[in-house]
C-alpha cells in the first residue's frame, strides 16, 4: 500500500482519523481508496455506529472479490468487527454475534496467511478472544498470536508485541498467576517504549502498578501510580483509572483521608 495508514491512526479520536482517511482518498489507486474505506468503517466502529460501518462495507462489497489480499483481509477484519469488538457492549454480543464474528475473523486469517500477511493475520487472531469468551480458549488465542509474531520477520508483525504482551499479562492476572502477569507486562512496557508511544507506556506502567497492588506491594504500585497522576496531570489529560487504583491503594493501607480524596477526583471527573 503507498499510503502508510498506520500514521493515518488516532484511535483515540476516530473523527479525527476518519478525515484523514478522507482526506487521503483524493487521488488513491483504486486498492489505496478500497483499504482507506474499511478503516473509515472502522473509525465508526470505534465510535459505535456499527450499522454505519456496515453500510460502508457494503458499498465495497462488490469490488472485494477482484481486489488484493490486503483489501479483502482488512474488510473481513472490519465486517468481523462489526459483530465483536471491544468496544461492543457485552450485552449486545450474543452467541450468534460471535459465531458471525468468528467466520469473517477466520476467512481473515486464512487470507492473510496464504498472501503472506503477517501482520494482518495476527489481528484476526488477536481479535478472536472477543469471540471465545473462556480464559483459557483467550488464553491460548493470545498465545498462538504471540508465536506467530515471534516466527514472523515483518515489521507489521513485530509491531502487535506489545498489544500481544499485554493481553496475555491481563489473562494471567485474572487467572491469578501475578509473576507471569507481571513479566508480560514488562515485555509489553518495553517494546512500547522501543515504538515511543508515550500514551501507551504510562498504561502499560499502570497495568504494572496494577498487578503490583494484586500481589499486595502497595508501596511499589503506589510510586508508580502517583508518578502516572504527575504525567497525565502535566499533559492536561488526568486519567481516572489512576485516581480509582490510588482510592483501592490508600485504602488498603488504611489512609481513609487520602482514599476519599482520589475517590473525589475519580468522582469529579467522571462527572465532567
């Protein structure tokens, strides 16, 4: 693909990157302006407006079949997506849903691995823990998207270590295998920071000070969180899961003055 779509992404502000995506149509080839248009599906995806990003699927569909691998596999992404993402609300997942899910995920899969798609093949199977909803099935999701990551050479595929990382760290945490969790989040901070996305470090560093509080080292996750409050308090973009976990760590130590007060912070913001 000539345009790296990659740099086109803010997850965090889908309209944002729906109109750079827009923008980027102006003058794509054909495949360019087919693969543009799924990740515009995806941007209302994230902002839950699935029948939307059908919609759109739908006015490609018929180009699909004629297309590159690339085109197909990120549509079958994108159409699974739909059916189960994180962002779905669990009650509107149901068993059909997921069944749906699981084929176009799959068909995915396939695609992308016959046509040497390492990176995309990886999402399909990252993306199948949405779909087999049993920790241990999520577990070995996750740990089949982690081989396949470590076999590959492609930088596509190097790039979903964190993520990869730290899925697995969350499944060991609930599972209550805290040192395994921990050693994943760790493996998940460090190829965050080789990529430099300081967002994603100061979470991987909370999920750290999170497990740390599971394994009652409250000193430890205490540091670490206060340390989070300073960053995302100097960045104007105060994070309420660090006032939530400093009202649980002040709690468990028995500081009840400083647990109300992060509680009112936590408080406070959410009802912004």
């Amino acid at each position: 693909m000539a345009i790296d779509i990659n740099e086109l992404w803010d997850y965090a502000k889908p309209e944002v990157s729906e109109a750079r995506f827009q923008q980027a149509l102006v003058g794509a080839s054909a495949d360019d302006s087919l693969i543009l248009q799924t990740q515009i599906a995806r941007t209302f995806g994230l902002r839950k407006q699935f029948d939307q990003a059908r919609r759109i699927l739908a006015a490609i569909e018929p180009r699909i079949a004629n297309a590159s691998p690339e085109v197909r596999t990120r549509y079958l992404l994108e159409l699974g997506r739909t059916y189960a993402s994180p962002v779905h609300p669990a009650a509107d997942v149901t068993q059909e849903t997921r069944e749906i899910a699981r084929a176009h995920y799959m068909r995915a899969f396939q695609t992308a691995s016959d046509a040497g798609l390492d990176g995309l093949a990886i999402d399909a199977l990252h993306m199948m823990p949405l779909v087999d909803t049993d920790p241990a099935l999520q577990l070995e999701w996750n740990q089949k998207a982690i081989a396949s990551m470590e076999k590959s050479s492609q930088p596509a595929a190097k790039r979903w270590e964190p993520v990869l990382r730290n899925n697995v760290g969350y499944a060991k945490h609930l599972a209550g295998d805290y040192d395994e969790a921990l050693r994943q989040f760790r493996l998940s901070l460090a190829a965050h920071e080789r990529a430099g996305n300081v967002r994603a470090i100061r979470i991987a560093h909370w999920m750290i000070a999170w497990t740390y509080r599971a394994q009652q080292r409250y000193t430890d996750a205490i540091e670490v969180q206060l340390r989070l409050e300073r960053e995302w308090d100097a960045a104007g973009d105060p994070d309420p899961y660090v006032f939530e976990e400093l009202e649980h760590l002040y709690r468990a130590i028995g500081d009840r003055e400083k647990a109300g007060h992060y509680r009112d912070r936590h408080t406070a913001l959410k009802a912004r």
